[in-house]
C-alpha cells in the first residue's frame, strides 16, 4: 500500500456539535507522571474511554452527566464533579494503592494471566470463534451503504489565517468537535455508495453490483476513493491479527492476546435482550503494533455485540496519530450474529505532535436488508457486465433518500455546497493543481499532461547529464485511447532520444488493448531477468545520478513493437506481440560483438532481431481503478504475481539475424507473518534455446547504484554473470520494529528491521561462448559451478523516510574487481 494516497489527502486540502458533555485532559500520578490506559468513564453508564500512552483522554456525549470515574490497577478510584458540560484542560491526579505490590503493577498495570476473570470470557471466545454471520449459510444477499469522508482537523487561528487559505477563508464557517479526539475539524470531502452483495459459499464466489456512487464537489476521485477502501479493506475481529496500511496488528480477541494486552472485566447489563459482558483491554508494552479498547460479548453464544479499537500513539506506525474502530453486530437467531455497522477513522498527519494539522480519513459501513439461501447459480458470478456504468453516477435526490441506510448530518450536507463554492475559487484551484501535480507527477493541461515531471534530469557514463521531457494526452481518467512519448538530449554524446505510444481500449468489458510504440535511446540492458517491451519504460541503472564505479556497458537500442492484449477474466491477462529491435554498443569500451562465420574470422557489432512473444500474467487480490485504457493500481506490492513468456525469435524477416526460442516464469509472493512482518519471496527460472549473441542472453542484473533495487543483485557489476539457462531466488523480511520495540531508547525511534537474501544459478552453453567475439568487456562468465549468493541486513523508517541496507558477498570473490560489502538505500513513504 502506497503513502501516494498520503499525498493525494494532504496535498489536495488542495456549528457546534450536538454533544452535551465534552470532557478532555490528563491523568497523572502524585509525581506527575503520565499514567496510560486509566479506565475514564461517565458515572453511573457504560459511555467511556481509556487515557493515551501520554495520560491523556477525550470523550463525549450527547447526555448530560454530571460525574466521571477514574480507575486504575494499582490506583484508588476517583470521581470527579463536573462544573461544566466542556472541559477540555482537566488534571486528574491519582494515588497508590497502599496495598500495591510493585512499581510493575503500579505504572504498567499488568493484569494476571491466571484467575482472570476477563481472561475465562476470551478463552469462551475462542472455544465458540465464528465466521463473519453470512458464512454460515449456503447463499447470501445484503445492502451495503458506504460512506467516505475527509476532515480537516485541528483548526486553529493559525490555520484559518494562513496563506495558503487566502480567498477560501468562508470554509470555515462550519466546523465541529471530534468525538474521539476532542478536535476542532471541518469536512472537506465526502463520498457515498450503495452496492447490492452477492455471495455463494459452496462456490466460494461473491459479487458486489455498484447501485450508486456520489461525491462533493469532485467528478474524477475513483483513484483516491478506491485507495481508502484498499486502506479500509475488509477485515474480522475474530481474526488473530488484522491488517491495515500495510501492517498486522495484534487483535484483541487473538490466540496470542494474552501475551500482548492486559484484559479487564469492567461491566455486564443487557444490550438488545442479550446479557453481555463488558471487557477492558490495553497493551502490554509500547511500540508494538496493538490496540486498547473495550468489547461487549453475550454470555451463552459469546459472540461480540460490540467492539471498540483504538491504536495507541506509540505503536510503530507514519504518517498516522490516530486509529479508531467501532463495530456493532445484530442478533439474527440465538447462534448467529451479523454486523451492521463499521466505522473506522483514522487522523494522517505528518507527526504525531498533538498541535499538529492533519486530515480525518473516515469510512463508515452500514449493512442491511439481509436475505439467505437464494441460489444465484455460477454463471451469475461469472457473467462480466460492462465495469463503468455512467448512470450509476449521476443517480437523482430521490435515489439517495431512498437508499441511504444512514442520513447525513447538517456538516455533511454543507460538504456539497460548500466544494461546489470552492470550484469557483482561484485560490483553491491553484491548490488542488500542485496536490495534483506532486501526486501523479504530471502538471495539466486541457487535453494534454506534461511530464512525468520527476524523469527530467539523469546521468550515465555515456550520455553524461541527461534532459527528458515528455508528455501524454488526457482528457479523463477513463480515456480509451492514450498517445504519450518523450524526447531527451545528452550533453555528453551530443544525441537526441525520443519515444512514442499509443494504445486504444477496444472493449472495456474484456479489456481488449491494442497498442505500438517506437523508441530510439539509450538503455542498460539485464536490467532485469525477465524480458520487458516496454517502449517508453528506462530502468535507474540507466540513469542514477550516483553509481559504484563507471558504467560504460550501455547500449544503443531502436525498439518497435506492435501488440494486442485481452483480460478473460480478472487479473488475468494474455499478451501477445512482436517487436523489431536493432542493438549496438553505445560506447567504444563495450562491445556486443559476434562472430558471423564459422571460421570466427567475421564480426558484426550490431544486432537485428525479430521477435514474437505470448506472455500470461496473473495477479490474484491487485486492485485497480479506472476504467479507460490506463488503470492505477492502488495496493502496489501486496498481490501475488505469476508471469510466464514464450518468445520466438525469427530468422530472416526484416533482415532479422536469429532464429531461438526463449521460455521465462516469475512468481513473487508478498506474505503477511502475523505479528512478526511480512515476507516478500520472489522465484524466476528461464531458458534460451539456440546459438544468440550477448544483446539477446539473459544478464544477471547486477545494480552499480546506490540505491535498493528489489530483484536485483547490489554486488554484481552489470554483466558480471551472463546465462542462457538460469533460476534465481529472492527472500526479503521486514519484521516492522519486531525486536527494535524490545530495546530501551532505541524502540522510541520506531526504526524497522529489514533482512534479506538472494541466490542465481546458471549457465552458458559453449556454442553461445564462441559465438561472442568481445575479448575484455564483457567476458562471458556463469554461474555455474555453485549458486552465487548474498545476503543483506537494513535499517528502515529512519526519519520515517530512509531506509538503509548493508550487503555481504558470500561467494565468487575472485571474480574480476568483485565487491565484498556494498551500502546502499532507498527513500519513501510507507505507513
């Protein structure tokens, strides 16, 4: 899951609420500690909250009380008078028990494991752990009602007279108070849908019908609509961990909860005609990836009625200072219970400081209208309808009032009129420009984008400092045809480079594409193993303003293609092409030199290739949005990835110089280890049959970079290995601040603990040894006697940004100026 999403929120910021009592503020010991986790409840209900890892707390209601209640093990209780409905700046202070045991006991407030009561109602949990309610039906049908919205938070004077709001300062007119954190915000986005669900458990198939779609003020969100809901994905409380923003955290209700929360049985009452318990739970230690919160569960099914998660300020987590989870679940029949509501919020801001501005990300999710054992039957779920249906856009009043499952309150109504005011604004325009700019790297024109604006500049040993620019047309995101291209300059070798596109969208329902390109540049190629005809693609070999040692091992590439691809079913793609290509060496201290006669008397230095290639890709769980000829996907790095190629070079045709056949299959498999981090493993095998040249072999991608490159070698000069037959492995672990979090001090810093190793094997025949004519560079050399391998360790999240890895050679060392250590690294953003 990308931090794009971040940008996309922050960079497009482009009435008093009807609550009665309001109550905020800290909790402390008689030395002035912070005591995190007190128990703060409204006297005489079961309306509460629990204090921060820093002793504050926020809560509101829209009854009037007059009492809170404080408690704490380890603490006396202590109720405290109201004066007013709003008070935000309370000091509680809380004294020893006498009878405390320890200082454990007193400031971590660790709850036993054995003769526990609440401990005895989770283990009834797990003895009675259920499947989400419609899993246990054949069939199932229900409404679904999905609302999006963003906030601007923290408002302040300082903000509301800032520059960057000059000319737009009417929005804040209207704000409201958080009830989670207590904040001022003021809604700037809001968006609606109603879905139909469909599902079959004896065919393991569900399908979602799109009914309506609404948002404020803006017609083109499908991308950062669709990357909240791959933020907000589906998730079960029952489950032992739960993922978002790319992360595991621990559930309450999990296996394993006891070793990470103290739990504590806190209430009981009925709720619904169902006698419920009502459990306290908090983390056991800082920094890890946990929640606190509170559950309600029935005492004969042990089910949860209601559950509440909010992810503390110290978990090791960016970009974000609040998680907040609300769940309520109906009773259907004695045994099963469905949800009916999901609310999850979280506060992205760029700190964690408690001043600090920010944006809610809120998506509330109701569900209704329930119907079971209604067979739809295979072809229903198979059946691909047309993916964009305009009307569902541009639904009437009467459909919303008829729909909706929750009505919208007075702030969220002002959303609309509000951002239709702003269209108007040139202030604002001006804005959402450069959030756009900064978010697709493309600055906009009517009909046209410049860019991408981030590939201007580049440097390699041949063409020295390099200048690009380039552009595409686009008249919206559901375009269903698209011409882009590029021209670039080197200052160094004097030559102009350019290449162009195109591609038109035949059938949307099929996602039927066809597509040709031309491009005359400089490349590196063995970039990567797997073979790539991407016309206007350059890999950061090519390019990287700072490398180990010179690279002169560029080549001169004229590459054209012509291709038709087809979608049968979703995230299944087959490719089929062909190209034409010319290569030569782009400098007189490389050569691509082959002998031409058998004699090995004659030599040619470059290379025409014809060649046509089927390729199938698969990519199960890759989400996507869009509906036109490009597509963006929203949760890069989190699907598997099954990719096979046969190609078949063609002797003859266009003055083509050989005949081969070359088989490729990659797998890369992202894995999520519970608590400890996820694995991401790639495996790639080929194999080239007949007698080819160096410009046609498979080079083992080495990386003279500075920069991490997933899926390359940061050991191996270019050309350093060169096969013909070949497999390669590659294993990346990041524990996320596994064991970081166990360290004093260090675990404060939130850093990630990354390891990783990489393996090839391969081989060149003898044939395709002699058929190379180039004596010093490169020299044809395999992998052959034993798998060459590395392995790396890295340090990530430093500053939140950086990420840096050192890596260790563990074989081949007297290979020709081969390196034994090497450091490199990478910047990002990532949750």
């Amino acid at each position: 899951m990308k931090i794009n999403l971040l940008l996309l929120i922050l960079c497009s910021l482009s009435s008093i609420g009807f609550a009665q009592t309001k109550i905020g503020g800290y909790v402390k010991d008689t030395n002035g500690e912070a005591i995190p986790f007190v128990n703060v409840v409204f006297a005489n209900s079961s309306e509460g909250t629990i204090t921060n890892d820093d002793g504050s707390f926020y809560i509101q209601s829209d009854k009037s009380y007059e009492q809170v209640v404080f408690s704490f093990i380890g603490f006396q209780s202590k109720t405290v008078e109201l004066e007013s409905s709003t008070t935000y700046k309370m000091e509680i202070v809380l004294e020893e028990e006498e009878n405390a045991l320890s200082e454990v006991v007193i400031y971590q407030g660790k709850t036993s494991k054995k003769n526990n009561p609440a401990i005895d109602i989770l283990k009834k949990i797990w003895e009675n752990r259920r499947e989400n309610g419609v899993k246990k039906f054949d069939q199932y049908q229900f409404k679904k009602y999905e609302k999006q919205e963003f906030d601007l938070n923290t408002i302040d004077s300082a903000l509301v007279n800032s520059r960057i709001f000059k000319g737009m300062e009417f929005i804040f007119d209207q704000t409201d108070t958080n009830s989670v954190t207590g904040k001022t915000y003021l809604p700037i986005f809001i968006n609606e849908a109603v879905s139909k669900v469909y599902g079959d458990n004896n065919l393991n198939k569900e399908k979602e019908i799109l009914l309506g779609n609404k948002n404020s003020g803006f017609s083109d969100n499908q991308t950062l609509i669709a990357f909240i809901k791959d933020l907000y994905s589906e998730y079960n409380v029952y489950d032992n961990y739960l993922q978002f923003f790319d992360k595991s955290f621990v559930s309450p209700l999990s296996t394993t909860g006891v070793d990470n929360y103290n739990y504590v049985l806190a209430d009981s009452t009925f709720i619904d005609n169902k006698w419920c318990y009502k459990v306290v739970y908090y983390p056991r230690r800082k920094n890890e990836l946990t929640f606190k919160g509170d559950f309600w569960v029935n005492d004969t099914t042990w089910a949860i009625k209601k559950i509440k998660l909010q992810v503390t300020k110290s978990a090791n987590i960016n970009w974000i200072k609040e998680i907040y989870i609300e769940q309520d679940f109906k009773v259907l029949n004695d045994s099963v219970f469905l949800i009916t509501r999901d609310h999850f919020m979280s506060d992205f801001a760029f700190n964690k400081k408690e001043e600090s501005h920010g944006v809610y990300g809120k998506r509330t999710t109701l569900y209704d209208e329930y119907e079971f054992d209604i067979e739809k039957g295979s072809a229903f779920y198979s059946k691909r309808a047309d993916p964009y249906q305009e009307y569902v856009y541009d639904r009437d009043t009467t459909f919303w009032e008829n729909n909706r499952l929750e009505h919208l309150n007075k702030d969220e109504k002002q959303v609309y009129s509000m951002l239709d005011t702003l269209q108007t604004v040139k202030a604002f325009k001006r804005l959402y420009n450069i959030g756009s700019v900064l978010a697709s790297g493309y600055v906009e024109f009517d009909g046209f984008d410049f860019g991408p604006i981030f590939s201007t500049f580049g440097f390699n040993d041949v063409e020295g400092v390099r200048v690009r620019v380039g552009g595409r047309t686009y008249f919206g995101r559901n375009d269903p045809w698209r011409i882009e291209g590029y021209t670039a300059y080197g200052f160094k070798d004097n030559k102009f480079k350019y290449g162009i596109a195109g591609k038109w969208l035949l059938d949307r329902r099929n996602r039927l594409i066809i597509s040709g390109g031309n491009r005359r540049d400089v490349e590196q190629l063995g970039a990567s193993l797997t073979n790539t005809n991407d016309v206007l693609g350059r890999s950061l070999a090519s390019s990287s303003l700072i490398t180990v040692g010179s690279n002169t091992s560029l080549t001169n590439i004229n590459l054209s293609t012509l291709a038709l691809e087809l979608e049968p079913f979703k995230n299944f793609n087959i490719r089929i092409g062909g190209s034409y290509r010319t290569l030569e060496a782009a400098s007189n201290k490389f050569s691509l030199a082959y002998f031409t006669d058998e004699a090995r008397t004659q030599t040619a230095n470059s290379i025409k290739q014809t060649e046509i290639s089927t390729s199938f890709s698969y990519s199960p769980g890759r989400k996507t949005t869009g509906y036109g000829v490009d597509r963006t996907i929203i949760n890069d790095g989190d699907f598997a990835q099954l990719f096979f190629n046969y190609s078949l070079g063609v002797k003859g045709f266009i003055e083509s110089d050989f005949d081969y056949k070359k088989v490729q299959l990659f797998y890369r498999q992202p894995w999520q280890v519970g608590g400890f981090g996820k694995l991401t493993s790639t495996i790639e095998v080929g194999k080239t049959f007949g007698e080819v040249p160096l410009g046609l072999l498979n080079v083992v991608p080495g990386n003279q970079t500075l920069f991490s490159i997933y899926g390359s070698f940061p050991l191996l000069d270019f050309y350093e290995f060169v096969t013909d037959s070949y497999a390669s492995f590659h294993v990346e672990h990041n524990f996320n601040g596994r064991f970081f979090s166990r360290i004093p001090i260090v675990r404060d810093w939130n850093l990630r603990e990354i390891v990783s190793v990489r393996g090839v094997v391969g081989d060149i025949s003898e044939a395709n040894q002699l058929l190379n004519a180039s004596t010093s560079n490169p020299v044809l050399f395999a992998p052959d006697e034993q798998m060459y391998w590395s392995y790396s360790v890295g340090v990530g999240n430093i500053f939140k940004v950086f990420r840096i890895d050192a890596h260790f050679r563990g074989n081949y060392f007297d290979n020709p100026g081969a390196r034994s250590f090497g450091v490199t690294g990478s910047f990002g953003f990532y949750f």
